[in-house]
C-alpha cells in the first residue's frame, strides 16, 4: 500500500472530506467514536447503518494495518445517532499527524460534539491484568516530546485557539458516568493515565521500567493525538483502553508482545466493552 500524506491541511480541505460524509448519509450523529484494533465488532451493531470505505473519502487516512477495518459507520446505537470510526490510521504508517487527526476535525465540521475514544494498549500499572479495561483519566503526549504535535504548524482559528488548554482532556462527567455504569454493571473499569508512543516497535524493559517511574499505567501508539484535537475544537473526551497485554519486566525472558496477541486478546474483551459502551451511550 502507498502513503500519500502532508504536514498540514487546510479548512477547505477538511471542509471537503466533511461536505463528501455528509452527502453519504442522512444521519445527524452527534457522538463520535473510534475503535481501535480488534475492537471493530461493535459497529456491527449499528442499526440501521450507512458504510463509507475510508478509501472513497478525500483527504482521509487509509490504515493498512492488520485488525483495523477502514470504514465509517453511521446510524444509530443505543438510541444515539453516532459516526463510527472502524479502524483508524497511525503514525507509525507515515502519515503526518494532522492527517491521522483531519477524521476527527472532519466530525466537527459534521456536527459531532463528543468523541469516545477506545484502544489497545499495554498495561504498565502492575495492578493491571490482561483483558482488563482502563478508563483514561489523563494522558502523556510522549511523542509531542519530540516535537511531533498535531496542533504543530498553521492555527486554524476555525477550530480553536493556538495555545489550547489540556487540564481536562477527559471530560470530568463522562468519566463519572463511565465509572458508575461499571460499577452497576459489575465490570471492573481501572482508571488511570494512557501515554502514546510513536510505535512500530513494542517497549523494551528498560523503556516500560522508565514509564512506570513517570507515572504512566497504560502505553500504546495511538489516541493521544486525536485526544488533542478534539480538545482543541471544544469536543467533549472519554476514553477507553482495553488492556490486551501486559509490560514484560524482565529483557532475560522468553516472553514478547505480539501484534496477534493484541489482537486476541482485544476480541475476549469486546463483549465486556460493548456491553460498557452501549449503556453509557443510552445514559448519555
Ligand atoms: N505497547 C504499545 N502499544 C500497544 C501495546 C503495547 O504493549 N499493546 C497494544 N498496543
């Protein structure tokens, strides 16, 4: 698969890929979600439904990684009219990170007031165990360290402001509405700070030792990046990682993370997120 990207696009542009959605559905969402890999069955619950290929759209970011279906699906759940993301593109593939986030400016452009992100992601926090679910209270913008910002570049005053505020990236009541759905639901819901990494490679011991001491519980290649420009744009944040691996400790082991283990386990978890999902999106 060939990568064509750009360092920035421009209202125009986006307002492109928005107007090419709208034309595709008579559906008015007003919640957004993004399902990261092994997560997409819950858009088959989507009833009744429109289908946009991500390949169809313009400008949108085509992801060719394995788990990650490249679609829009648009309808209603729960008795909520939502824009579902089925799989979603990463920096790793070499696209800039305002085109990994333009899907997200695009849903603001269509109406989209809320966006619940979901993940897969390595657990830190010894606490944690392979299958469990984290509700992210706060993040850590590792890549942002290097200087790769989402935000980087031309402001678009459009959206927000040039020096937008991350205090709350997570919105404070969707956070309480996730934790009380959980907790009648008997579903154990962590709660804790996601941090993003560039990927492709998976941490080494050393690096995880590292993230422990800074106070990260769960680390992943994703999120964090959308997470920003929603915040810019004035969206409301909740996020949810599945925990579908735990960090190995130890550079003597046999053990290793796999991409087919994330991916596994992310499809024992689906029916617990689901069931999570669909009842905070009717409570909402
Ligand atoms: N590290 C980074 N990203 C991930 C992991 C991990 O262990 N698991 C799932 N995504």
């Amino acid at each position: 698969m060939t990568v064509t990207t750009k360092p920035f696009f421009s209202y125009e542009e986006i307002e492109a890929t928005a107007a090419y959605i709208q034309q595709q559905t008579s559906h008015q969402p007003k919640i957004g979600l993004i399902l990261g890999s092994g997560l997409s069955p819950l858009a088959e619950e989507i009833e009744p439904a429109d289908y946009i290929p991500y390949s169809d759209i313009p400008n949108f970011p085509v992801s060719g990684v394995v788990g990650h279906s490249g679609r829009l699906v648009i309808g209603e759940l729960a008795d909520k009219t939502v824009l579902v993301m089925q799989g979603r593109s990463h920096f790793y593939e070499g696209y800039s990170m305002q085109h990994i986030t333009l899907p997200v400016r695009a849903m603001k452009l269509l109406g989209i007031e809320m966006l619940i992100v979901t993940n897969a992601a390595g657990g830190i926090n010894s606490n944690f165990a392979a299958g469990d679910l984290m509700l992210i209270s706060d993040h850590i913008n590792m890549v942002g360290f290097g200087g790769s910002n989402p935000l980087s570049g031309p402001n678009l005053a459009e959206f927000g402001p040039r020096f937008p505020s991350m205090t709350r990236a997570y919105d404070r009541e969707l956070k309480s509405l996730a934790q009380r759905v959980a907790a009648e639901q008997s579903i154990t819901l962590h709660e804790g700070v996601y941090m993003s990494l560039a990927g492709p490679v998976f941490e080494t011991p050393a690096e995880i030792s590292f993230f422990d001491t800074i106070g990260v519980d769960a680390v992943g290649m994703s999120t964090v990046p959308e997470v920003i420009v929603a915040n810019h744009s004035g969206m409301r944040v909740l996020g949810i990682s599945s925990i579908t691996n735990v960090a190995i400790r130890n550079p003597d082991t046999d053990a290793e993370t796999t991409h087919q283990e994330v991916l596994d386990t992310g499809k024992i978890i689906v029916p617990k997120l689901i069931k999570l999902l669909k009842e905070i999106l009717t409570k909402i």
